[in-house]
C-alpha cells in the first residue's frame, strides 16, 4: 500500500482532483517502474471521467532517460 499523498494513492489524487477544473498529469517511469506508470495512469484517468467539474485532462509521462541513447 502506498504511503498517503505519495502520488501513487489513487484515494488521495482522487481527494485532490475533488472540484478542479483542469489537470495536467505527469507519470514517471524511472521513479515508479513502468508497468506501475502505465496502471497509475488509466487509474488516474478512470478517476478523473469521475469528477464532474473537470473540463480538462492533459497526461504525460517522462521518459525512462537511461533506455533513450544517443547514436
């Protein structure tokens, strides 16, 4: 179980998510793993269709730097 607002609380970005009207999410590989990004972010975004005040909804995620090389 992940510690309380440590950004992978599906509860707490819920709780912040609570009468926005826009928000711009940004997952991180390197820190979660990838396959814990590509879940946390459909969940953030199951839960976002949710929230009847949000308007908007722009995702991103960073690349994991250390697999991108340059030639």
């Amino acid at each position: 179980m992940p510690d309380a607002g440590s950004g992978s609380d599906v509860s707490d970005i819920q709780d912040a998510l609570h009468g926005a009207y826009g928000v711009y999410v940004n997952t991180d590989s390197h820190g979660l793993g990838e396959q814990r990004e590509v879940f946390l972010g459909m969940r953030i975004f199951e839960v976002a269709k949710r929230i009847k005040t949000l308007r908007h909804y722009v995702y991103s995620n960073l690349e994991y730097g250390f697999k991108v090389r340059t030639r």
